[in-house]
C-alpha cells in the first residue's frame, strides 16, 4: 500500500474528484478459485461488503470462509465514479477500500462474516487502521438488506460493550450503510496476497471476542 499521510477528512461531492465514466479495468477471474470475478450472486446465495483497513489482507480472511463462493475488492462509500487506486489514495474520492463477499447463508450466514469483520480489525480507530491512515482505511459495512443492517448494528453494539468490558478505550466508529455504487479495484489488487505471499498484511484485531455470530 502507499505508506504517505494521507487526509483524515471526508471530501463533499463538490470537492470530489470528477473520476470518469468508464470501468476501470480489472481480472476476469478469481485467482484462487478461477470463478468468473464478475459474476452476478447465485440463486439462494447474499452478497455483503465489508471495509476494514487494506484490501489486501482483508480479502484474504474472507476467502478463506467456509461457504463464500466469491470475493473481490473495490471502493465503495464515495463520491468519484470509476477512480483509480492512485485517486482513492489521495483521500479526494471520498471511498473506502472494501472487500465484496458473495456468500452461502446455508453454511455462514452474515452474522458469521459480522464476526470475522469485527475479530479482525480494530473498528474504534475511526480514519485508519494501524499504520494506515486516510479516509480509504475507516471501518465500514454496506448492507444488501434491512436484515443485514439490523444484524450489523446489533453486533457492533454488542461488539462495543466486549470491547469496553475488556478495557479497550473508544467507541466503535464503522459506518453502516446501504450499498450504494460499487467500483472494482485493479487487476493486481485482485487476490493480491495469493499472488504475492509475502506481500503486506496490515490486518490485525483487538484480541476480543465477539460475543454474537457463528464462530468461524
């Protein structure tokens, strides 16, 4: 990732940058499974989106879940249609890096992505996440339906209250939202530590557990 300081407040839509209005391209497959990336959500299946810090590692927690049949990363929660990773890191798209998860609720359902989004990230550190720091990094879940909504804020409260029983300072700052535009990251973020193994890891939790969910 871009390791410069970056800006810690939100850009309004004026202030945006304009973007454009073509797709930026991206990987036709995923690299680990060889699914098609932009596939639709299969019959039965949910989609959900989660933003906990870089893409990289995040992605990687995610498809390594039992019953998620797909995952790719993106932007989402901005103002600037199409931008690029280099635009997104200039904290003026107003977009969060995210990780779109297409999901078998027959064998985890959201609850159980809720708690391996709250384990694995420290949702009270408002714009970063460690050593990461912009707009592109703050804690954010884009609801596909009233259901998952209820069931995000529910868990964050309780999720909070562990937190403070456990003396972890801070409220929990995640936004929660419904999923409004969608943009797919470059071909290289795609999967990216499958293809580079070695390559940086920012994810890491508070150490508490989440109290409500599936234990995945």
């Amino acid at each position: 990732m871009l390791f410069t300081r970056k800006p810690v407040a939100m850009p309004t839509p004026d202030t945006a940058l304009k973007g454009r209005t073509a797709p930026i391209p991206t990987a036709e497959t995923h690299f680990v499974n060889g699914r098609d990336l932009m596939s639709g959500v299969p019959a039965g299946f949910e989609r959900a989106i989660f933003g906990l810090g870089c893409f990289w590692g995040a992605e990687r927690k995610f498809w390594q879940q039992d019953g998620v049949w797909l995952t790719r990363v993106g932007y989402a929660g901005g103002y600037t249609p199409n931008p690029t990773y280099e635009e997104v890191c200039t904290g003026q798209t107003g977009h969060t890096e995210v990780v779109d998860v297409i999901f078998d609720p027959a064998v985890i359902n959201f609850e159980g992505l809720m708690k391996v989004f709250l384990e694995n990230h420290d949702p009270t550190q408002g714009m970063r996440q460690g050593n990461d720091i912009g707009t592109q990094y703050r804690s954010a879940v884009y609801t596909t339906s009233d259901a998952q909504a209820d069931t995000a804020r529910r868990m964050i409260a309780a999720y909070e209250a562990s937190l403070a029983k456990a003396g972890h300072a801070g409220k929990i700052t995640t936004e929660v939202a419904p999923l409004d535009k969608l943009y797919f990251a470059e071909d290289y973020h795609q999967q990216y530590l499958a293809k580079n193994p070695a390559g940086y890891c920012g994810l890491g939790g508070t150490g508490v557990s989440c109290p409500v969910g599936l234990s995945v």
